[in-house]
C-alpha cells in the first residue's frame, strides 16, 4: 500500500499547493490513496470566517510571502474533495482528514468541528502550548529543557485523556525539531511517554510515523524510534505513514523506505482509515531497501 496521509494543499495557511494538483501528482507517482489533513489552529488562528476578519504574518523559510493565520474554509474544502473524490474515484482513493492544532483550551471548538462534517481520519498534533510556538522558541523560552519538553508532553498526556475523536498522534515528539539545547534523553521523558501511549493504546488509536524528518534533516525517525519501540513493547499497533507535504516534492517523499524501517521494528502493518474506521494493510518486506539518509542510521538507536 503507497499511501500518504498527512497532506496539506493551499486550504492550509502555510502552502501554496493546489488540491487538484495534489491529487495528479499523487497519482503520476503512482499512489493508491492519499489523505488530505489541512491545518486547524484554535488558538492562535481564527477561523476563515471570522467576523473580526484574518490576520497576516510574513512567511518564513519556505512559506509563502504572506501568511494569513486562518483555518481551513471547510465548507469548500469538503466540497472540493467530494468532487475529487468522484472525478477520480478509478485512479487513486481520495479521503477526507484534517489535522487538529490542539491545545487543552481549545477542545470544545474542535468537538464542534468534528461533529459538523463526516472525517475519515484526524491527526491529534499539538503546535503549540500556551498559544505559544514552538518554531519560533516563545514556547522554550524562559524554561528549562527538561521544563519544555516535560511540559510539552503533559499537554499531550491530558489531551488524549480528555479528548477522542482522532485517529493518530501526529509527529509526537514535534518538540525536538525545535530544541536548540540538543536532543533531550529519552529516558527522562519515558515515564510520560509511557502514560501518553498506554492511554492511546487504550483508546484504540495509533501513531504517525512523519517523513518529514528527512527533509529536517534529524538524526532519527519522528516520532523517535525509542519512542516507537516503546509504542510496539506496549501493544500498540496502528501506524500511519505520512509525508507531512506541503508541496510537490514532499509529496509522498520517502514513505517507502519508512514502511521498511517501521517493519524492521516490528510493525508488520501500516494502517489507512476509512470514515474514522483503522484499515490494516501488510508491509512486503524487501531484501534491498533504500534505507534512512546517510547518517541518520549510524546514530539512531536500533536503527
């Protein structure tokens, strides 16, 4: 199965990529499904139709010039995927999916959400804590490493006990990529880490492995493979692969080659949805595998 799900289009504030677009490229690399999860923010976003009108920022390393902080406009966004979805439906399975910016404050409007519109798949990210980002180090600042990232997971951890309408945990240990004090040992964060994914496990939903890593250039898989061995030692099982694209050369980038590494794990599936419904799909394995970057192997525990 070469499938992405995690895909922004120009629905998202931060890409410029057209849906429509998406959807040929994705089938000119000759993909089954791809599932599109444009950005949602309460907090620090309003929404497109916000009476109080959008707000600007100027765009950072790969944006656009111009970013407007607003969240997808979900009556086209559905609507254009239903009409992808037919105009397409003999090539690639199209499915509908967002990813939730969230934050503990912000679950009542995100319930709203959810109940308006007929999903396939959520992501379950956290972007920021506090309404603070983390990109831009307002979040670290003024704490602490441990502080941060203890923080940053315990937000986490009462998200998944409070809330249930999503399907995987997207790019769990996301803090990493912006702690400049240097990766945090894994160990000091295992005890949290443990509770997060036994509440997860629990709940009958899985993990995002994120492929983005590559293009960051981090020495591991996200989330970490600590992380993901610790999620398989529990009896987790459900993995989503996604490329986190934000534009054409994202877009399916490095997926299977992740299938392989996962497997080598001991993940023997990797999973797409279906109306919130986790669709199980076994790995081939193969004798040759690209593998990671060059290395990323070499300092990668287990890998």
């Amino acid at each position: 199965m070469f499938a992405d799900y995690h895909v922004h289009t120009s629905y998202s504030d931060d890409s410029e990529y057209l849906m429509e677009d998406v959807v040929r490229d994705a089938i000119s690399l000759g993909m089954e499904e791809i599932c599109f999860t444009d950005h949602v923010d309460y907090g620090i976003k309003r929404d497109w139709d916000d009476p109080q009108g959008i707000v600007y920022r100027k765009g950072g390393p790969g944006e656009p010039e111009r970013m407007a902080l607003a969240n997808v406009d979900y009556p086209r966004y559905a609507a254009e995927i239903a009409s992808l979805q037919s105009k397409y439906r003999d090539r690639i399975t199209i499915r509908m999916g967002l990813e939730f910016g969230m934050q503990q404050h912000t679950v009542p409007l995100y319930e709203k959400l959810f109940a308006s519109y007929p999903f396939d798949f959520i992501i379950l990210s956290v972007h920021q804590v506090e309404d603070k980002e983390f990109w831009t180090q307002d979040f670290q600042r003024g704490r602490t490493q441990e502080e941060y990232n203890l923080r940053y997971y315990e937000e986490i951890l009462a998200l998944v006990r409070r809330y249930h309408d999503y399907s995987v945990l997207g790019h769990l240990d996301l803090i990493s990529r912006y702690d400049k004090a240097g990766l945090y040992p894994f160990e000091k964060m295992q005890p949290i880490l443990t509770e997060i994914l036994k509440t997860v496990i629990a709940d009958g939903k899985g993990l995002e492995v994120n492929t983005s890593c590559y293009r960051y250039g981090i020495r591991d898989l996200t989330p970490a493979v600590d992380i993901l061995k610790l999620y398989r030692d529990l009896g987790g099982k459900i993995i989503t692969i996604g490329s986190d694209s934000h534009r054409k050369e994202h877009l399916g980038a490095h997926i299977p080659e992740t299938m392989q590494e996962i497997k080598k794990i001991g993940f023997d599936e990797v999973y797409t949805f279906s109306g919130m419904v986790p669709i199980a799909h076994a790995i081939i394995a193969r004798d040759h595998s690209p593998g990671l970057p060059v290395g990323l192997r070499d300092h990668s525990p287990g890998l």
